[in-house]
C-alpha cells in the first residue's frame, strides 16, 4: 500500500493543481477519444472524396433509338439533376472539412494536454451542421436514384437503369458511400458528446 | 496513483452530484437552457405534425386527357412514391420523439436541481440520430418534388405541377415545414452541446 510507505512526504497529496499530472486511467481516457476522432475523420475524408470522385465519373454515352433505323448518341451525367450537383457541392465541403478538421484533430493530438473543450465544442458544432448537410444530399441523390432504377408509373416517369447500367452503378456506389460519411459524421458529434460528458463527470 | 488518496474510491468521479447545491448565477445558467429546450422541442412538435398531415391530405384528383373526347380521373398521392413514404414515417417518428422528449423536459425543468447531465446526454445522442432522419427525408422528398416542379428533360420526366398545383402545394408547405423541423434539431444538438460546455467551464 502506498500510504504505508514512510518516503512518500505527507504533504504529496496537497499540491496545489496547477501541477497536477493526470492519473493513469484518466489520461487513458483523454488520449482515447482524440485517436477514434482522427479515425473518423479520415474515414468521412476517404469515403467523402471515393463519393465525389465515383459520382462525377459517371458519364455514360448510349445510342438511343428514337425512329426505326434512327439512333443518336445520349449521354447520362450527374449534372443532369440539381440533387445530384447538390450532392457533389456537399460532399466536396465535406471532404474539405475532414481534411482541415482532421489536422487540426492530430495537432490537438500531438499537444502534451490533449484536446482542449473549445476545439471539441467548434468540432460538434460544425459536425452536427455537416451531419445535416451530408444526410440531406445522401436523401435527395438517393430519392432522384430510386426513381431512375424503379421508374414512377403513376406520373410516367420511365426508368433508365435499364439502358445506362454503368452510370447507375456508379450512382449506387457514390450514394452507399455518403451514406456512411453521414453515419461517420454522426458517430462524430456522439463521440465528441461523450468526450464532453466525461470531462463533467471527471471534475 | 489512485492508491494515495484511500478515502477516495477511483468510481466516486462518476457519481452524480447528488448533494450538489447550484449557488444563485449557476441557478440561472442551467435554467436558461431547459427553457429553450423546451421551446425548441414545441416548434419541432409543430412543424412536424403539421408537416405530415399536409403531406397525407396532397390527394388531388384530375380529369387527365388520354385521347381526344377521352378523359380519365387520375389520382396524384404522396404514397406513389417511396420518398414521400420515408418523409411521412421520419417525420411521424419526429413529432412523436417531440412528444416524449418534451413532456421529459418539462419535467426536468420542474425539478429543484434543473436537468441532469445524463439525460441531456440522452437527449443530445437521439437529437443528433433525429436529425440525419429527418434531414435525408427532407432532401429525398425535396429531389423527387423538385423534378414534380421543374420535370427533367434529359430523361424525358415530364413536369406534374401544372396539372396537380394544389398537391404540388401541399408538398412545398411540407417540405419547407420539415426543413424548419431539421433546423430546430440542429439547434436542439447545439443547446444542449453548449449547455454541456457551459458545464465544463463552471466547474
């Protein structure tokens, strides 16, 4: 037991806080979220560029019969629809983000204190709104694409996943990786919640 | 050590705070928040409830012509697509969410000592899941209606909104409704992550 150790002064445990070094499992804790939180962040950067990239790439040129003997060539691009260019817009600044947020994520990591709570507090703040913006476009990509592999009969909309397989491919591919950079996003503002509720309950 | 201080358990850290009594400037801080809390989680009760029942009351039903001298009464209902399916039943999932988080808050807010930090945890985790919901419901739907409005010509997606203007209506409201709801959980997320933060600095 320590406290029977006669070399330990009596007066180490009254130190004023100003020198005082976290405890073994408290800076386990401290050095635990930071980790995941540049994980995440390098997560929601590869799936966000992957999606971007995958969706702009998608042009695919078919020769489309409109008379008996009369083909012509008809291409099939993201900018076509306005979610699709919305979708593009958000997850570029996603991207962005990641990348600027995530170094300033390893530099907070690098610092011999850890993370201070007014970086996480920006970090959340700014996460939750992306959260929202990225889960909008994932929505609005994802309903515009439902209606292109399905078709609509009720208002005559026919469905060209038939004719433009690959452009489709790439759509479906691009949509299912923002969808995870939306659940990245929200494990982020979760993380960086419960990063918050531990210092409460540390102090 | 954990191991010096033996009147300490290492597990009293996370103990609530159950004798604490908040000196009158804290009082106010932490009543402050519960307030807005509550006014947020009525406006999002709001805008959501009316947000579906203008969605599921859109029916309109038009004489459309087929052939000359023919015409048949077509229907036009948010069922025939599943955008608009996914927006009534995140949105339902909201307003029901509000219903039970709010009558919570109100009763946190009753309470002598305000909310406690691990409901609001709670609180902020579901608000933040919520808020993807609804966010990627609001842009499916807002995708599918747009091409309602505008049509798409190089897919040949005809328009519909000349032809059901009052349905196209009812859409727009509700679309704009769950617009206001997903920016009323992203506030709710911001409040309780300052109000956390908030937590931090006092103590």
């Amino acid at each position: 037991m320590a406290s029977t150790n006669p070399t330990t002064p009596p007066h180490a445990a009254t130190e004023p806080p100003t020198k005082y070094s976290a405890p073994p499992h408290e800076h386990k804790v401290s050095s635990f979220g930071p980790i995941i939180d540049v994980a995440l962040r390098v997560i929601l950067f590869a799936t966000a560029l992957v999606a971007v990239i995958v969706m702009v790439t998608s042009k695919q040129t078919k020769l489309i019969p409109v008379a008996p003997g009369i083909a012509i060539p008809r291409d099939a691009k993201f900018n076509h629809s306005p979610a699709f260019i919305y979708f593009v817009a958000a997850l570029s600044v996603a991207c962005l983000y990641s990348i600027v947020t995530g170094a300033l994520s390893v530099l907070a990591l690098k610092k011999p204190g850890g993370s201070s709570t007014k970086l996480q507090l920006h970090f959340v703040i700014l996460d939750a709104l992306l959260l929202g913006i990225v889960a909008a476009a994932t929505g609005a990509a994802g309903g515009v694409a439902y209606i292109g592999l399905k078709g609509n009969s009720h208002v005559r909309w026919n469905k060209i996943c038939h004719t433009y397989n690959s452009f489709c491919f790439h759509f479906a591919t691009s949509i299912l990786l923002s969808l995870i950079s939306s659940i990245t996003l929200l494990f982020l503002v979760w993380l960086s919640v419960y990063v918050l509720s531990k210092k409460i309950a540390r102090r």
